[in-house]
C-alpha cells in the first residue's frame, strides 16, 4: 500500500512539474497546461480515496 501511495505522490508531482513547464513553453495559449491539471486533480482524488479505502478495510492503521 505505501508504494501505491508513493507512486502516486510522484505522479501528481511530475503532472504539476508538466503543467508548469506547459505553461511557459505554451505561454499560455494551449490547452495542454488545462489537461495536464486535470489529471493531476484526478490523480489527487483518487489518492484520496485510496487512502480512505485503506483506512476503512483497515489496511491502514493511524498510529499517532
């Protein structure tokens, strides 16, 4: 579960990276700046599920 987790924090990481560089080399003017975001949002959200998916079976113990 934690190299899930990881894979897909460093995807969201290297599709923000991708939207940046977009973003200067399109200045703007393309629609590749808006999918590249798009992904990471869905990437994000189903990170978030993932997580609360693993907290619910209990596959992910909070230990504080």
């Amino acid at each position: 579960m934690r190299i899930v987790v990881i894979a897909l924090l460093i995807l969201i990481i290297a599709s923000l990276g991708s939207a940046l560089s977009f973003l200067v080399r399109d200045r703007g003017q393309g629609t590749r700046t808006a999918r590249a975001l798009a992904i990471r949002v869905g990437l994000s959200i189903t990170l978030f599920l993932l997580l609360m998916a693993g907290f619910a079976s209990g596959l992910i113990d909070s230990k504080l």
